[in-house]
C-alpha cells in the first residue's frame, strides 16, 4: 500500500510539473509589424510625336503590418537545447497607382489608374478585384535554451536559428519600368494619333502590369533571426499553446520592407 501511494504522489508531482513535451506540432497566427516603403518615379517616357514626349508616373503606396498562419514542429526531448521547425506565411495589401498619359481633343492629359488584380492573375481574392499583396514566406530552424520552472507547467526559452526568405515582387516604379521596356505593343497603342481609343490602351497597361506578377521570380535568400517565447503544456492532457516573439535580420527580401518583431500565437498536439 505504501508502494502504491508513493508512486502515486510522484506520477501526481511529475504531472502537475510537466512543462515539456517530447514532440509537438501545431499552428499559429503569425503578426510581422514590418513597414513597407512607398515608392514613386518615372517607368517609361511615350513618345507622343509632333504632341511632345510624356511620362508614365508610378506611385506605391506604404502599408503596414504583415499577418498570415504558421505552422510549428517542435522536439523537447534533447538534453540541454530545443529544436523548433516553423513555416510562415505572412502579408499585406498595397495600392499602385499608374499616371498615364493619353491623347485627348484637347492633347495630351494624364489618367491616373489603381492596379487591381482580377479574377485571372494571380494572388486575388475570391471575388472581384483586389489590391496587390506583398509577403513572405519564411522557414526557421531554432535551437532553444529552456528555463525550468517549478511547479507550474510552462516552459520559457530563448535562442537563435536560421532562416530562408522568399517575398513577393512589389508593384513599383522599378518593376512597372521592367515590364513597359518589354511590352512595345502597349505604348505604340497607347502613342498611336490614330488610336480612336487611347483610354483603353492605358487601361490595358494596367491590366498586363497585375498579370505580370505570374512570371516574375519571388525574391529569396538565407538569413538568421533572435526567439525568446514560452510554451504551456497542461499535465497530462496531450496539448500545448506557444508563444514567441522573433526579430529576423538578412534574408534578402524586398528592400523596400523594413522587418519588425514577429509575433507567434498558436497551440497543437504534444505527446
């Protein structure tokens, strides 16, 4: 009988202390609070003949806060370090406008177009147009020193990892510029005196330009990041909840985007 209840006490001991898991995974709502700059300048100068040389304009605005999900392995098994496996997937919306000039009875006048993306290019939304997305997909391997706590069931960790990058071409003056140098049919159209309807060859620019995004390569590289967080695991019960906060450098992405402190908020299955 005393066996029994001084196994019992310690099972209840290890239990209500546990704050550990040997494997977990799960998923989260990510929070990047990076900014992305805006952007203006001059894509393209159309030759309008004996009416004078004009230029398209191209203004991107700034934007705010990244968010998405993401989804965690993690190993509490080793002696002395963690091991964290992450995948997010954050982003925002943008707005670009395109100053276009055309031919009108009265010569030359600017028609200033938003870029929207529709139901046929790429990254739009369910239904109708939609601004432009900018994100990031990153994948981050940790490694983690845990502070025991006694008594209660949660884990406090920091540590450091690697990380790949990979972003989403921005619309901006640089990238209109790229996709105009390459598209002679457009601005003939668009310079064309006898074009009856030069307002629909502007818009027609717009039309290619949220399309192009298909065939342009996401921006990559490797880069590093800081994690301090902590996980909760309830005694006995196979579950966990998790929070992190990061701060990532390098990388490579956009150089338009200033990264920021990012927040992980998720739970999973912990055995």
């Amino acid at each position: 009988m005393r066996k029994i209840l001084t196994f019992a006490v310690a099972f209840a001991l290890f239990a209500t202390t546990q704050a550990f898991a040997i494997i977990g995974v799960g998923a989260h709502y990510v929070m990047n609070t990076g900014s992305l700059k805006s952007d203006a300048g001059n894509a393209y100068t159309v030759d309008f003949g004996a009416l004078g040389e004009q230029s398209i304009g191209v203004r991107q605005e700034k934007a705010d806060g990244l968010k998405g999900i993401g989804f965690k392995l993690w190993i509490d098994l080793l002696p002395l370090v963690d091991i964290e496996g992450t995948l997010n997937i954050a982003a925002t919306r943008y707005q670009t406008f395109l100053d276009i000039p055309t031919i009108t009875a009265n010569g030359i006048e600017s028609e200033e177009i938003e870029i929207k993306y529709t139901p046929d290019a790429p990254y739009n939304m369910i239904f109708g147009n939609a601004s432009p997305i900018f994100g990031i997909v990153n994948g981050d391997l940790s490694i983690t020193y845990p502070f025991e706590l006694p008594v209660v069931p949660i884990r406090p960790y920091i540590g450091a990892g690697v990380s790949y990058f990979a972003s989403i071409p921005l619309v901006n003056a640089s990238f209109t510029k790229k996709m105009l140098e390459s598209s002679d049919g457009l601005i003939d159209a668009l310079s064309d005196p006898t074009n009856p309807d030069n307002a629909a060859a502007a818009s027609e620019i717009g039309s290619v330009l949220a399309k192009t995004l298909k065939d342009e390569s996401y921006t990559t590289g490797i880069g590093g990041h800081a994690i301090i967080g902590f996980r909760i695991k309830p005694p006995i019960i196979p579950l966990a909840v998790y929070t992190n906060g990061k701060y990532y450098f390098g990388g490579n992405t956009n150089s338009q985007f200033t990264q920021g402190f990012v927040l992980e908020v998720g739970g999973g299955f912990a055995l």
